[in-house]
C-alpha cells in the first residue's frame, strides 16, 4: 500500500485532478480539493519531529495503510470546501472575491450599531459552500448579531475560544496561513453559506455593542483585517460612522486609518455630532479600523493613550498620546477675533497660473472672514502695493474693493522679502489694538530675494524684531523649489507660525483655501499643557499651536512615573481672549490599557525631526545610527535602513524620498528640489496621525514585534539591531552567518503549535511561514518547506548607497492565495498557464511527501 501511495503516477494525478479543479466538472471538484487537503494535512503531521520518533517503529507499509485510509475517508460524501477550508470572515481565500464592503455605524453615546453590506462573487464553475467566521475580539461586548444572504435570515452559531482555536489551527497547518493566529482565543460567530457557480451573494450584518472606555475616550474597533482573505484585491470598501454624544464631542481620531470628519452645523440643543468615513478601492486590508472620540464637557476634550516598547531600558520604553480637541461646533459669535494681513507675492516667477490660484483663493477667504474680523493685504515684487495701511473691518463694501485689488494683483519685477514682511507687521502695529484679539499675517512667496535686503539671516531677524511688538502669527507658503527653505522654516519657527510648501503639480488655491479653512474661527491661543504624576520628555510636537474649530492637538513624548500611585493629571490652559481658562484631567495608568501604535507613532515624529537636522546641518555618525536605531527599533522606513526595511511604493515613505538623503550636497542646500521634497516628506513625519505612515512595506507588525521579510524569511528586527557591521543588503546567507540559532521548529508541528501558546512567540508566528526571531533569549527558526510562493528578494530593497538608484516597490507583501485560478472561464491559454505551474507544484509535493514517508 505505501508503495501505491507513494507512488508519482498518484502523487501527480492527484496533483493534476486538484490543480485543474477550476476546468473539472461540478461533481470532480470536490473530490480532488478535499483529497489534496487530506494529503496534505497527513504530510505535515508526518514530518514533524514529534511524529517522527513515534514512527520509529512503523513500517513503510503500515504508514502507507494510515495513508491511503485517511485518503479513503475523505472520499466520503460530504459538503463542498467544509472542514478544513473555513476561512474568517470571507468564508475561502483564493475562492471567493468580494465586491465590495461597505460599513455604516451609528453611534450615540457609548452605544454603537454596526451594518455591514458585503458582495460575494465565486469564479468558479462549481459552487461553494463554506462557514462563515465573524471574529469577536476578547474585549468586545457584542450583542443582536444578525445576518441575512440575500435577504433570507441564517442561523447563526457562537463558538466559543477552544472550538475556534481548533479550526484555526487546522487552517494554519493545512493552508500554511500563520496570519490566522491573529484571531486565536477569540469567539467566532459562525453560519454557512453557498454561493453558485459564477454568482454574487449579498450578505448583510447587524450587531450592537456597548464601546469600552480607555484614557477618557470611547474606542470603537471594526475588523477589517478579515479582508485580506480573499482571492482578488476588494474592489470597494468604506466605514462611515455617524458620531452623535450627549456630552458633547471633542477629539475624534482614528489611529489606523486617514479618515474624513465632518462636523455638521447643530440642529437641536444639546446634539453634538460628527460623521467620519474611509474609503478605498481595490485594496487588501491587513489593519483593523480603531476610531476613539471623546466627550468636550466643558467645551473641549481629551484623551490620554500609552504603549510599551518591549526591548528598552526604563528610562525610554513607556511612550504616550495626548489628545485634546475643542466642542465640535463654535457659535460664530463665540469664535475669537482675528487680526489678518496677507503678504502675497507678485515677482515675475508667480505669473500664469500660480497668481491667478493665489488671487481665486485670496477672493474665497475674503468671502470666508468672520464679521468680528479685521484685514488688510500687501503685494509686492520689489515695490508694494498695500490695500489699507490700516486693518479694515470686514463688511460688504471693504470684500468689494478688496476683491478688485486682487483682481489687479499681476506678476511684476523682482522680490523684496524684507519690506514685504516689514510693511505686512507694521499694518498690525499702526492699527487700533483689540482686547482677545489673534494676529495673523499669511506670508506667500515662490522665490528667493533679489532686491533689498538679500541676506537670509538678517531677514530672520529683521521680522523676528518687527514682530516683538506685535506678537503676530506668522504662516509661511513656499510656492515652488527656488526659495529659500532655510529661511521660511525660521520665519515660521520664530515666529510661532507653520510653513506649508506647494510643489509644482499642487493647487494653490487649493492649499491656500484648506488651510484657511482650519484657522477660521480661533477658540484658544497661547495653549500649555503641564503634566503631574509622569516625567515627559521628546515632546511632538514641541511648541504647541492655537486651537480653532475642528481641529485636533496630538502629542507624542516619552514618560517616566513619577508618583507612587498609577494616576496622571493632565492640565490645559489657554487664552479665549483676555481670559485664560485651564482644563485639568485625570487619568489611571492601569485602567487605560497598552496601545502598540503609540510607541510607533512617536517613533515616526523623532525620525522625522531628526531627518530634518540632518537636511539642514549634513550627516553625522550620531544622528544616522540615532535614526538607524529608531527604524530597526519600530519597523519604520528611513534612508538608513532600506538595507533590511522596504521603502513603500508612494506616499512620504517612498523609496524616491529615501533616496533624496544619499545627495548630501544637493540634500543640505537651502533651495533646490531634492532639499524642499525632503523637508516635504519629514514634515510628513513629523505631523503624523497614523503609525502606519512610515511602516516598511515588507514589515509585518504583529503587536509589538516587526518582522521584516527577507527572500522567504522573516526576520525579527531586533536580532539586527546589536550588530556591528549592517552595510546590507540583508541576505539569507548573511543571516546564516551573522546569527546563531538555538531552536529550529518545524512549521505545523506538535512542537510549534505548543509554541503558538505562548502570546509572545504567537506573535512572531502570525508573521510568517518561515520565521526567526529571539524568545525568552533563545533564538527560535521555524522552518515551512512547503510555504506558499511569497519570496521577497533583498536584491529589490531600495539601497542608501551614494548613488540612490532606489526602486520603486509595491505598496504591500500580502500573503499569495495558495491556489489562484487564473481564467476562470476554462479557456485555452488560461489552462496553459495553469499547466506550467504544475510542475513546480508537483515536484515540491512529491519531494515533501517521498521524503516524510522514507524516513
């Protein structure tokens, strides 16, 4: 019989029968899917090492016999794709595509209602049916779970963690998916469905669920990680939560996703609400969605978020989040009194369609300026033409001939920056002062100066001097690459503004409108925050800006306890007006949890300023290893670690703005391209909301742990971080010879899902098929011959090497579905392909199947 089983006339016939499933008739498919599993379910148990010294004793022929009965035993009649093809959630990976997935929830209070619309689609010529899973996280309180499948109600299950668990762990060993750790100890809610041949089924979920409280805030989580199980990327997805609090409702922040919020106008006293929603299309989600808001008693809110970074002495591994936000709507009447000139440029480089967006967005904020506001506007090139020496009051006669002088505003000559910034600060200074009045001066600019006082540094000091008096804000744009970006960072910096840089391709009207937009109605300047029971320290951001309506303040830092008991009180205060107002709040570090996007979060605003000294000052040994160590540290994308770490494939974290830091002399100039889209992209990371920003694309993240794929490996991150000699790129054979193994554990085997009870190392687990990494100070390897076609080369990596030939690379790693048909119309050239990925199949499965077997 071993000899029969073991045979390759059957090893590949079977092979055959199950890779062509997707062309066989209705009645022969699940007779050779089911048969595949089986074979290679038994092949996994055979080759582990438990499994291994039972059978010492053990014949060929005997083991043959156990073979060919349990092969028998799956020819049984039994449902399509059960057992062993269940699925969280979507039901098969690489088996059904979903359409879309679209989540509408209703929150009031701590109360949310959850409705989930989803699309099934089976490519297949033969139905499937399949258990449905609905992950419940532990700390969930779901209640009313309901699901219909085309309008008709299904039976729902709940299973509880050990039911679960055992499912899972078939799937992990039979599809050599680890990612499915991510739910074990979890409850599943579960029913069947069958969806037909080349057909769509719509599903509907409903549930409630009371949201648990953490640092003061309510925390709302939606898995949606779930769908990554599918064979094709999801064609649509969005979440859009209805936000409504009686206690009114200050910061609303989602920390994995770029969420919109919208704060409608109150309808009825007492209603605070807000609407947030996500969209995407053509994506595979491996995040959950996690969205906290908080109530504003008092008129503002707040929140208070920890994590611990594993590895780190006690003075750095405790990091934290403060979030503080205003009432989600300010009565006009209640927004403070703005005092605003604008200082726009018109050298010759602003003509064409860089004035005219200045001019179509300086007419919408004029239209835009609150009644208890006053204004004037400043031209210039090197002469200046002023609008009112003196502010005016915003009325409709003063927006009608502010609005024929922008008309008129037309590129000139050449650029006097001083009296320019002089003149715009002396209009404040000249005019009646207003008590609880905000200065503003928005200074927009596109060159560098050539007329007047050309010196960067005097600039600097010239306005910082003329804006003593006048305490005014001052908000720098710089159009284009030729300016001076070392000089409006200073503008800014001292003068307790922001600088906002429009590269060529960008809407500066666009820009000019949206940031106008956020600084509208102005509810408290001059804002301190003071902490009582912990020591902070590496504060993000450092100086803190005014608040106005719909804005959010995030601060990052580190903190040490510095008070015997767990409580931390937290005091705000700042102006509205002439009145300072402090808002004191109190937290219990026990109670708020650990949250392993903060220590990442920060970790990506450290990176960014430390990137921005180096921009500016040129590269030393100690801030590239500072910034080499908070990348390998928190799995985050640097110039300095692409020798392990991929770049994304867009976005602040790409591989192109990597390597704009290998041209350390066009990197460290003042102007220049290379230089603004670096200072572009560290501004990126220092204003980051999300940790996912600068995640390395071949990073999984599984807690706290980061595993960086390598080839087919994946390689814990921290294993690297004590080496000498890291000149990269990080190849299979330099881990060989860099770092020591302890323990190799096969993947499947009684030893590794004994591992897997281990939260610690379950965690590194879910990272891949073939993984190393350090447990308890030992180095554990776990080895998966037969893992699925997923190899990540070293060779693509995007180096820092000096001549930054960086590459571009995909977005994301997910996991490959271990079957993907590929025309699943049966045709001619669709089962060609098929054919030539027969045989590497085959020939690994024979070799894995002989081999288990002859031992």
């Amino acid at each position: 019989m071993s000899r029969i089983f073991t045979s390759p006339y059957f090893l590949l016939l079977t092979s055959y029968s199950f890779l062509l499933t997707p062309y066989c008739p209705p009645f022969i498919a699940p007779l050779s899917q089911t048969c595949h599993l089986r074979l290679v379910q038994l092949r996994v148990r055979l080759q582990t090492p438990s499994n291994r010294r039972k059978e010492t004793g053990m014949t060929r022929a005997t083991k043959g016999f156990i073979a060919l009965l349990a092969l028998l035993i799956t020819l049984l009649p039994q449902t399509v794709l059960a057992d062993g093809m269940v699925i969280p959630l979507e039901a098969d990976t690489g088996y059904l595509v979903v359409r879309h997935h679209t989540v509408t929830v209703n929150i009031e209070d701590t109360h949310a209602a959850t409705h989930v619309d989803q699309a099934f689609y089976n490519p297949h010529p033969f139905d499937v049916t399949a258990r449905y899973l609905f992950p419940v996280p532990p700390d969930a309180m779901v209640t009313g779970f309901t699901a219909t499948l085309d309008g008709v109600a299904q039976a729902v299950t709940r299973q509880d963690t050990a039911t679960t668990n055992a499912m899972l762990y078939d799937l992990i060993a039979t599809r050599h998916d680890p990612s499915l750790f991510h739910y074990a100890d979890w409850e599943t809610l579960v029913f069947e469905i069958t969806v037909p041949a080349g057909d769509t089924r719509t599903m509907e979920l409903s549930y409630d669920e009371v949201l648990a409280p953490t640092g003061g805030m309510a925390h709302y989580r939606y898995i949606l990680s779930t769908e990554r199980y599918t064979s094709d990327l999801l064609e649509e997805a969005s979440i859009t939560v209805n936000l409504s609090s009686s206690r009114g409702l200050g910061t609303v922040y989602s920390s994995s996703h770029q969420v919109i919020i919208e704060r409608p106008a109150r309808e009825r006293p007492g209603e605070h609400r807000a609407t947030v929603t996500w969209r995407a299309e053509y994506i595979r989600p491996t995040e959950d969605f996690h969205l906290f808001f908080s109530p504003a008693e008092g008129g503002f809110g707040s929140g208070l978020l920890t994590g611990r970074q594993p590895g780190l002495d006690a003075a750095s591994r405790d990091h934290f989040l403060f979030l503080f936000a205003p009432e989600a709507i300010v009565a006009e009447s209640a927004a403070l009194p703005k005092d605003i000139v604008f200082v726009i440029d018109r050298s010759g480089s602003m003509s064409g369609e860089k004035i005219v967006q200045a001019q179509d967005a300086l007419t919408f904020i004029l239209d835009q300026l609150n009644a208890n506001d006053r204004f004037s506007i400043v031209g210039f090139d090197d002469r200046l033409d002023v609008f009112a020496n003196k502010l005016q009051p915003v009325d409709a006669q003063s927006r009608r001939e502010a609005q024929r002088f922008v008309a008129n505003l037309t590129a000139r000559d050449a650029t006097d920056l001083d009296a320019a910034l002089e003149r715009g600060l002396k209009i404040l200074r000249d005019s009646p002062s207003r008590t609880g009045t905000t200065r503003l001066v928005v200074f927009l600019t596109d060159g560098l100066p050539t007329a007047g006082i050309e010196d960067p540094v005097a600039i600097a000091e010239r306005a910082r001097r003329n804006n003593s008096r006048v305490e005014a804000r001052l908000h720098v744009f710089g159009v284009g690459y030729d300016v001076n970006s070392h000089l409006l960072d200073r503008l800014a910096a001292e003068n307790g503004g922001s600088v906002t840089y429009v590269q060529p391709g960008e809407n500066l009207e666009l820009v000019l409108t949206n940031f106008y937009r956020r600084i509208a109605r102005l509810v408290l300047t001059d804002v301190r925050i003071t902490f009582d029971g912990m020591q902070v320290s590496d504060l993000h951001p450092g100086s803190l800006p005014d608040m106005f309506e719909g804005s959010s303040l995030l601060r990052t830092g580190r903190f040490q306890p510095t008070a015997d008991s767990d409580t931390v009180t937290i005091r705000v205060s700042g102006r509205a007006g002439e009145e300072r107002h402090t808002f004191t709040y109190t937290f219990d570090l026990a109670q708020i949890g650990d949250h392993a996007f903060v220590p990442q979060l920060w970790a990506t605003r450290q990176i960014g300023q430390l990137l921005d000294i180096i921009r500016v000052e040129g590269e030393t040994d100690a801030l590239v290893d500072q910034v080499r160590d908070l990348g390998l540290t928190y799995g985050l994308v640097t110039p300095y670690t692409t020798f392990v770490i991929a770049a994304q494939s867009g976005g602040a974290a790409s591989a192109e703005n990597m390597a704009l830091y290998s041209d350390q002399s066009a990197l460290n100039r003042a102007s220049g391209q290379t230089t603004i889209q670096a200072r572009v992209q560290n501004q990126s990371y220092q204003q980051a909301d999300q940790a996912t920003m600068a995640g390395g694309a071949n990073v999984t993240k599984s807690g706290y742990q980061n595993l960086a794929q390598v080839s087919r490996q994946h390689i814990d991150l921290r294993l690297l971080q004590d080496q000498e000699a890291l000149e990269g790129p990080i190849s299979e054979a330099w881990i060989s010879d860099n770092i020591k193994i302890d323990r190799t554990v096969d993947f499947g085997s009684d030893a590794y899902f004994e591992l897997a009870k281990d939260l610690k190392a379950r965690n590194f687990l879910q990272g891949g098929n073939n993984v190393l990494f350090e447990l308890n100070g030992e180095v554990v390897q776990i080895v998966d011959e037969d893992a699925p076609e997923d190899s990540f080369e070293l060779s693509q990596l995007p180096q820092s090497d000096p001549s930054g030939n960086a590459q571009r690379l995909p977005n994301s790693w997910a996991p490959a579905p271990q079957i993907r048909p590929i025309a699943p119309d049966g045709s001619v050239q669709g089962l060609l392909i098929r054919i030539t990925q027969i045989a590497d199949a085959i020939a690994r499965q024979v070799e894995a199947i002989v081999r288990s077997l002859s031992r």
